[in-house]
C-alpha cells in the first residue's frame, strides 16, 4: 500500500510539473510574434512537458499545430496523431492531422494510409464540399440557410462542451456523417447535380457506424475497407469541382 501511494504522489508531481511547463508554453503561445522570444523555446517547453508526464495530450495536440505551421508536417502528424489517442474527438486534432496527411507526400498514395487517416480525410473533403456549394448558393447566409435547424443546433451544443480551446471554431467542423446526410436531404437541388443523394446517404450512414471503431483504434472488420473505395469515390468528386 505505502509504494502505491508513493507512486501515485510521484505521478501527481509529474503532472502537476507538466501542467506548469504547458501553461507557460500556451502563454508564450499567446504573445504577438514580435514579443515571442523564440518558436524553439515553446517547442522544448511542449516537449519536455510530454517527456515529464508521457500523457500530456493538450502538449501534443498544441505542439502538433505549432509544427505544422513551421511546415514541419511530418513532426507534427506524430504528435497529433498521439494526441487522438487520447482525445478522439478533439477536432482541432484531426483539423491539423488532415492538413499533414495531405501536405506529407508519402500520403499522395493512398496505400500509405490507414482506415482511419482516410476516414479524416474524407469527412475534411465532406464539409468542404458542403460549405463550397452552399456558399455559393446562399453566400454568407449558408449556415442559416443552408443547414437543418436540427443539425445547427446540435453543432452548436457540441462546441459548447469540446475542449476550452475549440469553442471558437467553426460549427461544421461539429458535424457527424449522419449530419452530413441531413444537409444533402436539406439541399437536393444544390447536390443532386453533384453526388446520388440516396446512395451517399445510405453510405454516409454507414461510415458513421464504423466512426466509433476507427477512432477508438478497435479492431478493424472487413466491412473497414468500405472506407477507401469511399474516399477514392468522393476524391473524384473533389477533382470535378
């Protein structure tokens, strides 16, 4: 009993040091560039904050956004793919591993990826496609006009219990598969020249069902590799504008 509480001290020391070493580094984050004393300095700060207590997600999570905009891709995706680990839904975490996925060229095929990789990558090319065509439909009125009340307001509900950080963030980015299904049903007219509504619903419904497995890093099942012939699918549609 004594050594389990002596390890659990040790490991509250740890994270309590780590939490220290991350606040100081979102601080020094926060500063205008001109006053930041230099990018390699918050950098260790994130990384020895991991180093102290290996399970500091937010420092891999905010390292792997300050990597990626140094262009350090391939650095980043380690750190936020870590950081999924331990917060799937964090969309701050997929938002920047996605701009990695696609910037690291050995991603340009898509034999190098994984399920899930692919199954970020193709729920970002979703809403991107959504936002493109309603915007040019409904201009800067797309949300309101474009989107179900429903779907709105389940967004909106789902921002304000994500992480503190990402309560600023875009409402889309709060959508699930089977929201994205409501939309196309929403808006036939704009879609219908683009994707067969009914098919990619009944797809959309059921890359939702295998969202859960994939981002918990359950065993994979056969019906898994549905997600590639998915992305290869709306890829070409991407590439038709």
């Amino acid at each position: 009993m004594q050594k389990e509480v002596l390890l659990e001290n040790s490991v509250n020391t740890d994270r309590k040091l780590a939490m220290s070493l991350y606040y100081k580094a979102k601080e020094l984050m926060h500063q205008p560039l001109n006053k930041i004393p230099s990018l390699k300095e918050i950098e260790d700060l994130f990384k020895e904050s991991i180093e102290v207590y290996p399970n500091m997600w937010a420092s891999k999570l905010f390292l792997g956004e300050l990597l990626f905009k140094q262009e350090k891709y391939k650095e980043a995706e380690i750190y936020l793919k870590d950081a999924i680990n331990y917060v799937p839904d964090s969309v701050l975490a997929k938002y920047y591993l996605v701009e990695c996925l696609k910037m690291n060229e050995q991603n340009k095929n898509v034999d190098n990826m994984d399920y899930r990789e692919m199954l970020y990558i193709l729920e970002n090319n979703i809403r991107n496609f959504i936002k493109n065509a309603l915007h040019t439909e409904f201009k800067e009125d797309w949300w309101d006009r474009g989107i179900p009340s429903p779907v709105r307001a389940k967004c909106a509900g789902r921002r304000e219990q994500a992480l503190k950080e990402e309560r600023n963030e875009e409402l889309l980015l709060f959508a699930d598969f089977y929201h994205y299904k409501e939309i196309f049903n929403a808006n036939k007219k704009i879609f219908a020249n683009h994707i067969d509504i009914r098919k990619w619903g009944e797809k959309l419904t059921f890359v939702e069902s295998l969202r859960n497995s994939i981002a918990h890093n359950r065993p994979f099942t056969k019906s898994s590799s549905k997600i590639k012939e998915y992305y290869l699918e709306f890829e070409k549609i991407m590439n038709k504008g």
